[in-house]
C-alpha cells in the first residue's frame, strides 16, 4: 500500500504543480483514492491526529476568515491601506517592506495564518488604490509570516508540535529562534528589489491620488470596529495564553468568530463573505493523502534512513536534520511533517548527551520545518491561504511562480541558519 501511497501523492503534487486543474479537485480526487482502495481508513482519516485531517488548522482557518469577514463590513481595511500608503510616501517598495515588517512581527505574536488573513485584505486595497500588481506584495507576506512565525512558540504550528514533545517553553524559542528570525528577516527585505524586478513601477497620478485621501473617511461603522476590536483583543490574548487556558487556537477563534456573529447582527452573506471555502476543502485533501504516508511509514523511513545516515556525528545530525526538514517539510506540508518527525527526534535527542546543547536537534527540525515553509506553494499553511485569496482577487499566483521565488527565500535561510546553528551550538559552546 506504500507504493500506492507514494503514487497518488506524486501524481497529485504534479497535477498542482502543473496549474492546470484545479487544486481542491486533485487534492480531493487523491484523498478519495486513498481512501477508497483503502491505504487509509476513515477512522485514521478523521479522528487519528498523526494520520487524520488537522481539524484544529480547518477550524482555526475557518474562525480567522469569519472574523476577517466581520471586520472588513467596518472600513477599517480601507484605513490602514490609506494610511499605510501615506506613511510611505507612496512607494512600493516602502510599502512591501512596511508590509513585511508588520506580517513578520504579526506571524510572532499571533500565528502565521491568522497574520495573513488580517493583513492580505490590506495589501488587496493598497494594490487597487495605486493600480499595481498585488501578487508579489502577497507572496512577499507569505514569505515574512513564515520567517517571523518563528521567533516564538505560538507563532507557526510546527512550533507548538515540537514544544508540546520537547516540553519547551515560551522563554526558550525567544532565546534560541529570535535572534535568527530577526537576521533572516533582515536579509529577507535587502532580497525584495532583486526578488521582485519591476514590481515598484507605479503611476504618479495615482499616488498623488492616494495621498489626497483622508483615511478616517474610510471608517463605515465606528461602532461595529469597536466591537470587533475588543473580539480581537481577547481573541489574541486567548492565542498568547492558550497553554494556560487549556483551549486550542482553532477553539478561541471559533469562540471569537461565533461571538461577532451574534452582536454584529450581520448577514449570513456579510459574514461569510471571506472564508475561502475551497483552500479549506484543499486543506482537508492534502491532509488525507499526507496521512496515507504516514500510514504507510513511508515519512518515518524517510526520516529514520536520513538521520542513521550520519553516524551518530552530533554536527552531522544537526545539519542533515536542518536539511531534510527544510525539503521534506516544504514538500509534503511541515505540520504533518513535524507530526511525524518529533517523535523521531525525540530519540535521537538522549544521543547528544554529551553535547553542550542536546536541544540543538529540536532548534534545527523547528528552524527547518519553519524557514522550509517558504519552499514550495504548499510548504505551509499560509502559502496556500494567500494562493487562494490572490485567486479570488484576480492576482493569481502559479504554484511554480511561488516556487521559484520561495526556493531563492529557501536557500537564504538555510545558509544563515546553518551558519547560526554551528556558531551558537558548536563553535562557542
């Protein structure tokens, strides 16, 4: 059944690659093949957490896009786009960076896709307003929510998996991850005028446009953004102290979402204006036939083959470790990889006893799984939340497009990362 596995994954990954057809179709043909021959049982497909659908990312996805729909009936997107665009003189580029800047530092505190989905309908009616394309300033966000997401524990998904293994703290990914996030974001925004050439022309009429507006105009509903503002508020605040609370992320955005639903009195139409049903259903695909390699080991031979290939040598551990977590992981989806990979490096941590910092092989799969996000169209969650929302908005992104640059942003990474995890954890330990 592995090979039948194996088989349905690579043909649908190319069928997507291809853009040719349309990826909820493929993913969702997959899933049903798999399911029905059967490599995967339903059982495994909807209640297993290694095997089954990430109900937790779907409903946590869900939640955000309601939210977002809610917030966008007040004006205050409009605001910050005009606002953003006259702190920036009207500048792309210093609109791209502002940008970056803002979804990377929001990707730290809050998570990944919830930072796009709040920031993306910013970009869109920024884009619109001077008339330029808005794929580049998308793939852009994507790219910095995958870096800043992480700095911290609660900012990408993988983390949360890895920590909740490792039984590592907020205090300890700010230590160990932060300063490396802060330098490849750095390196990240002096790549943007060679990554995207020629996506800076822009109008004068239309920034001399822009800058006339007032931006307090675009508010439409001052109360109904008040409401919403202290929804966020408890919502964020629920992300932050979640481990506390007892409540998954997916359950507080649910919470949030259902409560805007009641005292904004909006439409059904108003409130679900935003979520994107078919990266859902995406998501839910691509799920399933992830899990049928899981199911079948293929993942952990994958994995166990990669790591017993170094000898027990504590460097080459670490950096084949940080090497395969980038591919596999950017490849296959880094939640379910890091799923699969945390009980394996669970194992292999007692090794490194001897070691100044044994911890040093949860810091590569963590920085892998993460930075390894921005390698492909499906890498991660939000790569594939900003995919549909450019498809949606008529500034579509093909899966090789977002490819070719996120292997430039990939590489990047993986070069400072190395570099980083040498010096810290062998050089001066």
């Amino acid at each position: 059944m592995s090979a039948v596995a194996v088989t349905v994954f690579v043909i649908a990954y190319a069928l997507i690659a291809h853009d040719r057809l349309n990826r909820t179709m493929v993913a969702l043909t997959g899933a049903a093949i798999v399911v029905t021959l059967p490599v995967i049982r339903s059982h495994d497909v909807f209640y297993s957490h290694a095997t089954g659908i990430d109900w937790d990312v779907l409903f946590l996805l869900l939640g955000m896009m309601i939210i977002v729909s809610v917030l966008r009936q007040t004006g205050v997107f409009e605001y910050v786009a005009i606002w953003a665009t006259k702190r920036a003189k009207g500048s792309p580029l210093r609109i791209m960076i502002l940008l970056v800047l803002v979804t990377s530092l929001g990707s730290a505190l809050l998570d990944n896709v919830t930072t796009v989905l709040l920031i993306a309908p910013v970009t869109l009616l920024v884009c619109d307003r001077l008339e330029i394309n808005a794929a580049p300033f998308l793939m852009a966000e994507a790219f910095a929510s995958n870096i800043g997401g992480n700095a911290t524990l609660v900012g990408d998904p993988p983390n949360i998996i890895i920590a909740s293994r490792a039984g590592l703290s907020f205090n300890d990914f700010l230590i160990h991850l932060t300063p490396l996030v802060v330098i490849v974001t750095a390196v990240f925004i002096a790549l943007l005028p060679r990554l995207f050439p020629g996506a800076f022309a822009v109008d004068p009429e239309r920034v001399a446009d822009v800058m006339a507006l007032e931006e307090r105009e675009a508010i439409r509903d001052p109360g109904l953004l008040v409401k919403c503002g202290v929804v966020l508020v408890l919502v964020f605040a629920g992300f932050v102290a979640h481990s506390a609370l007892r409540m998954d992320p997916s359950v507080v955005a649910l919470l949030g979402a259902g409560i805007l639903i009641v005292i904004s009195g909006l439409e059904r139409a108003d409130y679900l204006s935003s979520v994107e049903w078919d990266t859902l259903l995406f998501f839910a695909g691509l799920f399933v036939m992830v899990g049928a390699l899981v199911k079948t080991g293929v993942v952990n031979s994958l994995a166990r083959s990669a790591m017993t290939a170094t000898g027990g040598n504590a460097l080459l551990t670490t950096m084949l470790l940080l090497a395969a977590s980038l591919v596999f992981g950017g490849v296959i989806n880094n939640v379910p990889y890091a799923a699969t990979m945390a009980p394996i490096v669970g194992e292999l941590v007692p090794s490194m006893v001897g070691h100044a910092n044994p911890d040093v092989l949860w810091w590569a799969l963590a920085l892998g799984t993460g930075f390894g996000g921005n390698l492909t169209a499906v890498g991660a969650s939000a790569n594939v939340v900003i995919i549909g929302i450019a498809r949606r908005a008529d500034s579509p992104i093909s899966f090789w497009e977002f490819t070719r640059k996120g292997a430039v942003v990939t590489a990047m990474s993986l070069a400072l990362t190395a570099l980083y995890l040498w010096v810290r954890y062998f050089v001066l330990a």
